[in-house]
C-alpha cells in the first residue's frame, strides 16, 4: 500500500502495478499486525523520547459518541501522539466475536485506506483493541452531509426564497462532479462502493467534498466472499419493514444496498457480478435528486419500491418547485446513467463526469446531441454579434449570389466551430489545473492546521523539555550551532534540520520566555515532519534521505515557524541571518493573523533570508479560554507556486496569476526570477508588498460577482485570450493568459 501524499495527482487509471486494491484476512492480520505509534515512527530506538513514546496506553481517547449503527460506533476522538481529533469507528462488543464480521470490517479499513483520493476520506491507523476486536481512525469531517443540503435547498422553495449558495444548483453539481471523480478513480481500482447515496456524501466547511462510507464495498471480479462474510450480512427479506420506512437505509443480506438507490442488477441481488456500471445507476439516482430535489424512486412499501428499482422506473422528471423545467441536456445525462440495461450506460464514470462538464460549459451533451436546429440556436446564444450580422448578410445578399453566400457562410460557420472547439479545450484545462491548484492549497492548510493543534496544546498541557535550546546567536557562533549545522545547496546558506532556531524580539529576555519555549521545542520533529509530508513523502526515515531533500533538493514549504506574543520566535530549519531589531510581531505574516479565526493567506513579501519572494499563510493560536496566545504560519516560495502549481502543461503561456477576491494580484509568473533589489529596492526587505489590481476591469467586476470565465482583449499589440477559475480553498482565482492567435493557428 502506497504512502498518503496531500500532494500525488489524482489518479484517472489504474497502473500495471497496482491494478486493484489489495485485501487480507483477519488470519493474515493478526500473524502481520503491528501497533506502533505513527508519532514515534520517525524516532531512533536510542531517542531518549523513544522508550517513552512507545510505552503501553491507549493511542486515542474517546471524547464523544457521534453515531451508532447494528454493527458499530463512530467517535469523535483525540489523537494522544499526534495531538489532533479524529473519528474513530469500531465493533460493537456483541457482533466483534463473528469472523465474518471481522472479515468485512477489515475489507472496509484495507478499501477505504488504499483509495488515495482527495475526494475519499483518509484513514489513519487501524488498531486491533484489548477485546480482540478492530477499530479504525480516520479523518474527522467537520460539515453537512448531501442529504442535508438538499433538505436545506427545499426548505427554501418552502419559504418562497432561492437556495444559499452553499446549496445552490450550481454548487450542488460542482460538489457531484467530485464525486464522480472519486468514483471514477475507485471504479480503476476494481472498487465498488454498492452504498452510494447523499447521507454519504459530506461536504466540508471548506467545500471539500467525501464520498463516505465504504462498509460494503467490494473488490470486483475478485473471488467470491467466504461463507463468513455472507452469513455476517445475511437477513429475510420478509423482514423489512412493509411501510414507507427505511427506504433510505442500508440494507444486508442477498440485497445489499439502500432501497431507494439501487440499481436494477443490486435489486435482483447480483452481487458477485455487479462492477462500475452499478454505481453509475445510482450516482444517476442522485444527480435526478440533485436536480429535481424529489427522490427518483418512491413506493408505497418496501416491496413496491422493489419493483420499481427491477424495472428501472424513475418518477417524472418534474422539480420540487414546479415553476422550475429540468433542462433536457439533464435530464438525457440521467436516462443514459440510469438505463436499465448496464451496457446501455456511459462506458464508465469518467464519461458521464465528462458529459455533465460539457453540460456546465453550455455544450451539447454526448447522452443527446443537439439536432442541427438546436446547434444552430446554441451557437447563436453563444454569439449574438456574430449571429446579428449573419442574418443582415443574407438578407443584403441578392438572389443571384444566394448559392455563393451559403458556401461562404457554412464555411464560416466551420471555422468558428473550430475556434471553439480549440478555446473550449484551453477553458477545459485551466478548469482542470484549477482544480489541481485548490486541492494542493488545502493539502497546505491541513498542514498549518495540524502544526496551530500541536501548538495550542503543547502551550496548554506541554511539559518544560530539557533539551538545549538554540538561539540565534548561537548560529552565528562557532562551536555553539547544533552538530548538524551545515551548507544547503537549496537554501543557499547554513542551517540545522535537527534544531529550530528562537529568536527574541529585542528587549525581550530568555529568562522571561524560555520556559514557554521548553514547552514547545517538541515541535523540531513535527516541523521536520510537515516538511516530508508537503513533499509526498511523509514516511521516508533515513536521516541521509531525509538531509538530501530537505537541505539539497528542497520542499514546497520554504520555512515554518510559532511566534508568540512575549515575543519570542521559533523557527524551522534552524538558520541565523535575522536583523538585529527582528520582532515577529512586527512581521507580516504575525500582524495578518493575530487575535483572528481562521487561515489567512497574506501578500506576498520579501524575505528577510535571502529567499526571494515568499507567499505566507498563518493562523492565530489561542488557549481554552480563548485567550490570544501567538500566531503559526508556513511560507511558500513564487519559484515553487510558478513551477508546479502555476504552469499549464501543452500551452505556450503568456502569464499566470493568483489573483485574490478583489482582482489584485497574489501571484504573477513573471515574478518568478525577479530579485527584490532590482525591483522592489532594499527598502522593502521583509515589508508585505501593495497588491496591483488587475488590469482588466471586466475581469475584476467578474471575480468580485464571484463567477469564472475568459475575456479576449488587445495588450501590446496582440489579442490575449484570458481564462480565470475560483479556487474554493482560498477564494482566490487562477488565471491563465495566452496569444489567441497562436492558439487558434493563425500564425
């Protein structure tokens, strides 16, 4: 099983290596499994922390029960190593003693962990309890299920008033196309999920989207599931209720599933040979939800219900506001998903994320091509100008050169088709990388969220380390640096990856402020840790390894620190080179953070270090009582944002930006090599710089309305085809400029 990586590309096909996902059984598990603390994995056995770390108690603590089902409960836990809270689902004590139950149990852990998708809810440990049980730790989903937000977008209609954005149609499709993804790419692993429905859909407080709840998953054309497991799922039929309940639960046994999102093959209880095309029903089912939000099957009872879900009968495609028309392009993308013969279907997933995008871009879709009537009017729609003076030449046009026009205009028309066809890819890939930008900035939140945790209960709870402390003088004397104090080729200067470096404000003693220090000078490990991790590398431990990345070939963060409100500063990879009046209250990334909630993503500014232009994000610190205690940031550098976050690959590129909420500018790839005297002048060093606004006011009204698009216009002597995307994570948007005649070939 391959490492978790906030930063790997998602995957659209399966390698030849790992074709599908890797299942053992509980034999397997109990002569293999090892519980060690994932904080002490990176520790030498002759760490004097280690012997500590390793001691025998509990890795989580339970602090409440958030849902409890037939075969489980779901916790929300405190991680005691690493400091943070996660969900924590194990067996009930009753059905733990049946090997079937054990058996899918683990299928659902060893599933769910190997799907490594920014869109499927990470799993962190898998544990084997005192009662011989298993229980799992994954990622705590702080949001609202699918389920809620279309309650919430009907209530609305209920009061007369259109849905919140965050429940809005549009949005409700972008999170639907995230889960499309992660199917797509689950389905490339061999992997059902036989339980898909908006309950099991979260969306979290930062738009991320999950698909949730992997408990009956199931590898396909993998052998048959053992006796065991059968008999752990088994139930009558007879059994379920007979009334209007329970359509919405899920179901064990010869059916397995939830009634009301089933698909024809699931109904009739084929389960050994359903693949990706089941799914696709049901993800079918829920897009007719999404739009209509009306269920697509309904029933009297349960086996009414049933009978439908054989014959694939959806209800009407009439909306819950019945002054609201479903569009035909939607309603042709449900019927093909939802046919009732599978190879009558889209050929996998992909195709069908594939025809919705086409659909949200104002394309004709491939689940009904426009007939030549219906292009025609979607062509003009699209250029009212154009189509203006088309239908002023033909009438100018006199009889006898009618024939000579329409050749003329066909070929016309041709040509256009091809310029949007080529402006249309280039809109496609900048939505794409858009997406790929969003998902590496929230993978870079998640980590400064992770090092504020650590801070705040380390300040709180964390004991006075005896270990030497470094300042930055220190650094500056030799003899006095710590032993691994050394030359990297990626920074350009000497630093430590063993020690942080404190550094005080000036008037500030270390009498006065080392016992906090002390407290969190455990944080050397997590810094060096956080920079593995943004990386790709989380697991790597030899220390050789370890040097090499850091020091030559250099991480996506640049520099991590905690600057506290007493004034002092520590700071990772240890360095000295501070000026002499350096206060970290006084710098930018402290004052855009301090005393606020939240993640703050600040001006892009000139570090004091000799690193260029750097782009900050950092977060406040605050104790229980909510008492402001400092400020925790990560800093990036433009060479890293430019070279691998920035570039469109295939597109001879003018510019790319970053630009925030209001149109100014973040990010410019243009600034990449630019050295901050020979623009900014050396009185700026360390100063956050003044954002320019854009300098296309038609983009900047747009990005303030909140809505992506492109815009053609004429700059130093050319056309500029400009293509802008909103990335969630940030409310910032990415933008890319290109020739548009170079792209469209005309010269």
């Amino acid at each position: 099983m391959s490492d978790f990586d906030p930063f790997s590309q998602p995957e659209t096909e399966a390698s030849a290596e790992d074709a599908t996902v890797v299942l053992s059984g509980p034999a397997a598990m109990e002569s293999t499994y090892a519980l060690q603390s994932e904080s002490t994995a990176f520790l030498a056995e002759s760490d004097e922390t280690y012997s500590i770390a390793v001691q025998s108690r509990p890795r989580y603590d339970m602090v409440l029960m958030v849902g409890e089902g037939a075969m489980g409960q779901v916790f929300l836990a405190r991680d005691v190593d690493l400091l943070r809270k996660v969900a924590y689902k194990k067996l009930h004590d009753k059905v733990a003693v049946d090997r079937g139950v054990l058996s899918r149990f683990l299928k659902e852990v060893q599933i769910t962990a190997q799907l490594e998708h920014p869109n499927v809810v990470p799993v962190y440990t898998l544990e084997k309890t005192a009662d011989q049980s298993l229980a799992y730790a994954m990622k705590l989903v702080m949001g609202k299920t699918l389920k809620e937000l279309l309650e919430a977008a009907r209530k609305a209609h209920d009061a007369g008033q259109q849905p919140d954005e965050e429940c809005s149609p549009t949005t409700l499709l972008e999170h639907f196309l995230n889960v499309l993804d992660a199917l797509h790419y689950a389905h490339n692993k061999c992997v059902i999920h036989r339980d898909l429905k908006p309950a099991n859909i979260m969306v979290g407080r930062y738009r991320e989207v999950y698909v949730m709840d992997w408990g009956i998953a199931r590898v396909f054309g993998a052998a048959p599931e053992s006796s065991e497991e059968e008999l752990s799922e088994r139930v009558v039929l007879d059994s379920l209720s007979e009334e209007g309940e329970g359509f919405e639960e899920t179901r064990a046994g010869q059916i397995l599933g939830t009634p009301r999102y089933l698909s024809p093959e699931q109904g009739a209880g084929r389960n050994q040979t359903l693949d990706g095309r089941s799914d696709q029903f049901t993800l079918g089912l829920i897009l007719f939800e999404l739009v209509t939000l009306k269920p697509a099957y309904t029933g009297k009872n349960i086996t009414d219900l049933l009978k439908r879900v054989l014959k694939a009968e959806k209800e009407p495609f009439l909306h819950y506001n019945p002054k609201i028309k479903i569009p035909r392009e939607l309603q042709a993308i449900i019927n093909k998903a939802t046919a009732r013969k599978a190879i009558d279907r889209y050929a996998d997933v992909g195709a069908m994320a594939e025809d919705l995008r086409r659909y949200l871009q104002g394309k004709a879709v491939l689940a009904q091509p426009d007939t030549f009537l219906q292009a025609a009017g979607r062509w003009m729609q699209h250029h009212p100008v154009l189509s203006a003076s088309l239908v002023l030449l033909l009438l100018l046009s006199s009889a006898s050169v009618a024939t000579w026009s329409m050749v003329q205009q066909q070929q016309s028309i041709l040509r256009l088709q091809a310029r949007e066809k080529q402006i249309s890819q280039f809109q496609t890939a900048v939505s794409t990388q858009a997406q790929q930008v969003n998902n590496r900035f929230l993978a870079f939140e998640i980590l400064l969220r992770g090092l504020a945790s650590a801070s705040e209960t380390l300040l709180e709870r964390g004991t006075q380390e005896n270990a030497p402390l470094y300042f930055e003088g220190q650094f500056a004397t030799p003899g006095q640096a710590p032993a691994d104090f050394h030359y990297s080729a990626h920074y350009g200067k000497l630093i430590s990856l063993d020690s942080p470096v404190v550094k005080l404000a000036p008037g500030v003693s270390a009498e006065t402020v080392s016992p906090l220090v002390r407290r969190l000078w455990p944080l050397g490990d997590y810094f060096r840790q956080m920079f593995l991790s943004s990386a790709g590398q989380p697991q790597l431990r030899d220390p050789a390894e370890i040097r090499k990345l850091l020091s030559e070939k250099g991480t996506p963060l640049i520099w991590s620190y905690v600057g506290l409100e007493q004034g002092a500063h520590l700071a990772y990879p240890g360095k000295s080179g501070y000026p002499v009046d350096y206060d970290p209250r006084k710098r930018p990334w402290y004052t855009l953070s301090a005393g606020k909630r939240g993640l703050n993503w600040g001006n892009p500014y000139v570090d004091v270090q000799g690193q260029g232009l750097l782009l900050p994000c950092s977060t406040s610190l605050f104790d229980a009582q909510g008492q402001f205690l400092g400020v925790a940031g990560v800093e990036l550098t433009f060479q890293y944002l430019v070279d691998h976050l920035l570039n469109l690959p295939g597109y001879a590129v003018l510019q790319t930006y970053l630009l925030d909420s209001q149109g100014q500018i973040m990010v410019r790839s243009s600034d990449r090599k630019r050295k901050y005297g020979l623009r900014f002048g050396e009185d700026n060093l360390g100063q956050a710089l003044d954002l320019p606004l854009f300098n296309q006011p038609e983009v900047v009204e747009k990005i303030r309305a909140k809505r992506s698009g492109q815009l053609s216009y004429r700059e130093d002597g050319r056309r500029i085809l400009l293509a802008f995307y909103r990335l969630d994570a940030l409310n910032w948007y990415y933008a890319v400029a290109v020739d548009e005649e170079q792209l469209l070939g005309l010269r």
